[in-house]
C-alpha cells in the first residue's frame, strides 16, 4: 500500500510570497496529515512542496485524472 500525502507542506523552498499568498498557503495546506499517517507495511509518498507552488493532483486534462485515480 502507498500513502500519497500530496498536501501537507507549506513552504520548504523559502520562496518570499507576500501576505497574501502567505495566508493562502496557510488555509490550503492540510496540515499534519504527514504526521497522522503512518502504517506499518506502507510506503509514504509526501510531497515536499505547497500546492500553490506546484499541485501535484492537478491534471492538464482532467479527464485524464480520472484514469489516475
């Protein structure tokens, strides 16, 4: 089993947003679900980026999203 925890960092980069987007990270990002899921027999997939940087559930087509998951 694979756990993808794609939501859960906020700004690792040290990229300077302004107040706003500072505050959008805050509201986006599902905080601690890297921390809550931890299952023995399970490899972790956490991405390590806010999704205002890069949202890696987010299809060009998303039709095709539909295929992924």
């Amino acid at each position: 089993m694979v756990l993808h925890i794609p939501h859960s960092s906020t700004n690792p980069l040290g990229i300077s947003f302004d107040a706003d987007l500072d505050k959008e990270i805050e509201l986006l990002t599902d905080h601690h679900t890297d921390k809550l899921f931890h299952h023995a027999g399970t490899n972790r997939l956490v991405f390590p980026i806010s999704r205002l940087v890069c949202d890696v559930e987010r299809c060009e087509d998303e039709a095709k999203k539909r295929l992924v998951n």
